[in-house]
C-alpha cells in the first residue's frame, strides 16, 4: 500500500480543497495521457487491421474482372479448389479455383497446407496475375494466377470422419456449379 | 470509514470448511462440479465425439476455443452491465462524501465488473492461443490480419487497458465510475468481434452455429452436443472462479481501508508527540 | 502429427493458464486474509510499512 497523503505544503494550511485539486490534476493528466495512448494504438490497429482485412481476399470472378486495374499487383484471390484440376510438377502445385462460375487457372509454388487436399475446400492465395495462355473448365483464358501462399479457408460445417457418405467425395457443395454455362469433369 | 455490513467471509469460509479464505458452501460445490465437469468434458472433446471429415482431430480444439469466447462475451457483457449500475448508483447527488463511494450495492457491482473484466480477459487469452494452434493445421498459419482476428485482438487490448485503468490508484468513487465509462465504451467492440465475419471477407469461418429458431445446423450430432456440453462447463468453471475473485476484490477493499486507518493513526500519534 | 501435436498443447494451455488463474486467486484471498485477521490495527500489509517514509 502507498502512503495515502502526500506532505504537501498545502495540507499544513487546512486548505484540503487546494490539495485536493493539486492531486486531481496530475492524476487526470495521468488517466488523460493513458487513455489518449490507449485510443491511439486501438484506432491505430483498427485502421491498419481493417484497412488489410475489409478486403482481405477477392473472388475468382472479382479478380478477373478486375485484371486491368489489378495489373501485377500483388493481391488475395479466394474459389474452391477444383478436385480434377490438381497436378502436381516438381515443387509447382497447379489447379483452377471456382467462384461464381469463374475458374482461375493457379501455379502454386509452394507446398500446400494439408487440408488443401480436401475436395472442393476454399482456399485464399496470395499472388499475382501473370499473362500465359491457359485452358481451364471454363474455356480460353489469358492470365493465370502465380501463387506463392496458400492458406485453407475453411467453413463452418462440420461432420464426422466416419459417418456414411451418401455420393462420392469429389461432389461438389450443393449448388455450388448450378448455374455455370460449363461442366467440370470428375477425378 | 463507511461501514459496510456485509458477511463475514472468514466465517463463511470457515463454516464450509473451506481451505481458502474465500471459499463458500455454494464454491466448494462449484468447485467439485466444475472440476468433474472438465473431466467429462476431457473425455467428451478429446476421446468420444469424432473426428472431423475435413480437419480430422484438428476440429477438437473447436470445444475450447469457442465456448471461451462465449465466456469471454458474457463477462464482457456483465461488466458492461455492472458498469451500468455502478454509474447510476454513484450519480452526482447521491451519497458520495470525499470521493468514497458510499453505497454498498456500487461497491458490489463495481466488484461483479472488475471479476467479470479479469476473467473475460483470460478467456479472450485462451481464445487467442487456441484459434492460432487450430489456425495453424487447418489454414495454414497461425496469424492473419483478417477482420475476426484483429478485432479480437482489439477487444483483448482494451479490456487489458480496462483493468490496468482499475489498479490506477484514486479515490473508490472516482476509480469506479471512470472504469465503469471505460467498460461501457469497451462494449461497443463486442457485437463487431461477433459479426465481423459476416460484415466483412475474413479468412475465419462465420459463426458456427446458427441459433435462429429453424436456422441449418452446420455441426452434426456428438460435435453439436460436446460444444454445447464444453460450453456449460467453461461456464460452470469462470462462475466458480468469478466468485473467488469477487471476494478477492472486496478483501482488497478491506485491506486498503485497514491500511488506511493505520496510516491515520500513525499519524495522529506524530501529532501527538509533535513530530 | 501436427495435428495432435497442436490439439495437445492447446489443451494444455488452457488448462494450466485457468488453473494457475485459480491457484493466484484463492492465494491472493488467503494472503489477504491473512493480513486482515491479525486484528483492526495490526501490520495490515508489509507492503503499507516499507513504502512509508519514516522522517
């Protein structure tokens, strides 16, 4: 415990309003110092944190549509994993992401997390348009998408390992391709 | 000094035979539940629901870190309501000579705030921790600034603020009714923690279940009840601590006021003896 | 397996962190007490003698 009363001159006077507002001016320069510290890291955080995250990915469909503007800018692109598109060449994993009936063709230059080989699992990469002649499900394409981070982004459903599946794995989500002028071929 | 009738805690705890000082019949039966729980809880989360179809065991962490985070929202909430009730208690005009706060039921609620605040702040801790391990094996890394994670982290920062403000030495009232403002602006970061995965693109998956009446359940049977059982048991765990806590913060108010009277009357007695 | 690996200490960790919570707050009570029963006006905190200045 502190000593509760300072021996300020002012006390020997009796003046306990003069001590009193001695005191509460430091101490509300002190709280005042503190909190102003505390709003300026918080919105400091914020506003880089948010500024990164209200645009933390775009989807397959974004990202071609926005090819021009994007140029070779660096940027997160977000689809599922198309399971029947998945090669592997040396330490180059290449395959096609879908959003919205768009497909992106990637070349992924580093080794993907585990669950990536879950089918049809969104993946967020990070990476840039590169220009080259590609094929992907959904036709002709003149960009692909140069990865070079991986990170699985995966939903909130969740289900037991070992119940019955009804269909096969490689199925995609309910819905998910009923309104894509293409077919994607199974594995 | 203003009196504060309340139980004797010494007596209490002695009367349940407890080993702590602020032990209580209703603690010592929190206790023995809270721990048995956590051991059902173990065997539940670790050993009889299954393993995920996409995460494998990984999904097991999911029974840790979600119910801390409700834990962690409904201490916030309840200091938030506290801080409330602290405010409207020590209102300019009532009671409140030399900056002490007269009223018992303040005092009590500034207590409920400062337990809820502390455990909050561990649970958010413990949030944190495990999201970052499960990040690890199921995203692929431990941290990414998206808007779930760093609001989280903003939510952690200010109530760690929170309670640095409360240890900020003043007077009781002055001390309570400015982190009871803190508290009530801090709340204001709790329903966008919450929906920030449906306001904005994160990496983190939306709320897991939906507790709208009719709404899909994206989580099947065993997972769905061991969440839901790990819940009550975290909640059963932070109510037995919470109320340690509670009696911790009121013997601290009691040992700054003994602390206070001895410094008084080591003071008179210099008087007396005219320095 | 990282998976177990990571699943293990997270249980860990929040296992140790709320028991070394509960294990400060139950000690803090009884230290506290402590200090308090040894009646109205005795040394209630060491802490409270050293930080005084003797002049």
């Amino acid at each position: 415990m502190t000593d509760l009363s300072p021996r300020h001159p002012l006390e020997a006077s009796g003046d306990r309003a003069a001590v009193r507002r001695q005191m509460g001016r430091r101490r509300k320069a002190v709280i005042g110092a503190f909190v102003l510290l505390l709003l300026i890291a918080g919105g400091a955080a914020t506003i880089a944190g948010l500024r990164n995250a209200t645009l933390f990915f775009r989807n397959a469909d974004e990202a071609i549509a926005e090819r021009v503007e994007l140029g070779d800018r660096r940027f997160r692109l977000q689809g599922r994993v198309v399971p029947a598109s998945v090669a592997v060449d040396g330490g180059v994993t290449t395959f096609e992401v879908i959003h919205n009936c768009a497909s992106v063709a990637v070349r992924h230059s580093v080794d993907p997390p585990d669950l990536f080989e879950s089918p049809w699992i969104p993946v967020v990469l990070e990476g840039r348009w590169v220009p080259g002649e590609v094929v992907t499900v959904a036709g002709r394409d003149t960009h692909f998408f140069s990865s070079d981070n991986m990170l699985v982004k995966h939903t909130n459903e969740y289900a037991a390992a070992n119940a019955d599946r009804i269909g096969d794995p490689d199925e995609p989500p309910e819905g998910f391709l009923d309104d894509c002028p293409f077919e994607v071929p199974r594995l | 000094m203003i009196e504060t009738p309340e139980p004797d805690l010494r007596e209490q705890a002695q009367r349940a035979g407890s080993l702590s000082m602020t032990g209580s019949v209703a603690t010592r039966v929190l206790g023995v539940v809270a721990i048995a729980a956590v051991g059902v809880m173990a065997l539940l989360a670790l050993w009889i629901s299954p393993a995920d179809a996409v995460q494998g065991d990984a999904v097991r962490l999911m029974y840790v870190h979600v119910p801390s985070i409700w834990v962690a929202y409904g201490g916030f909430v309840l200091t938030a309501f506290a801080s409330a009730r602290v405010l409207w208690r020590t209102r300019s005009g009532v009671g409140g000579t030399y900056g002490v706060i007269a009223d018992r039921q303040a005092r009590r609620w500034d207590r409920v705030a400062g337990a809820a605040a502390e455990l909050g702040v561990l649970f958010t801790a413990l949030t944190l921790v495990t999201g970052s391990l499960w990040g690890k094996v199921t995203w692929g890394t431990y941290w990414q600034w998206d808007a779930r994670l760093t609001t989280t982290v903003l939510l952690f920062v200010t109530y760690l603020g929170y309670l640095a403000l409360r240890r900020l030495p003043a007077e009781s009232r002055a001390r309570a009714r400015r982190s009871a403002v803190m508290a009530l602006i801090a709340v204001v970061n709790l329903p966008i923690v919450h929906y920030s995965v449906d306001w904005w693109r994160t990496l983190h998956q939306e709320a897991s279940l939906n507790l709208e009446p009719g709404g899909d359940r994206n989580i099947t049977g065993e997972m769905y009840w061991t969440l839901l059982y790990s819940w009550a048991t975290f909640t059963v765990v932070a109510l037995w601590i919470g109320i340690h806590r509670y009696r911790v913060l009121r013997l601290e108010e009691l040992a700054e006021e003994a602390s206070l009277e001895e410094l008084l009357a080591q003071r008179r007695d210099e008087q007396a003896a005219g320095r | 397996m990282t998976h177990a690996a990571n699943v293990f200490s997270g249980y860990v960790l929040a296992a140790v962190a709320t028991a070394a919570y509960v294990v400060w707050v139950i000690r803090r009570g009884r230290t506290l007490g402590r200090h308090l029963g040894i009646g109205a006006r005795g040394p209630v905190s060491d802490v409270a003698d050293e930080s005084r200045p003797r002049d």
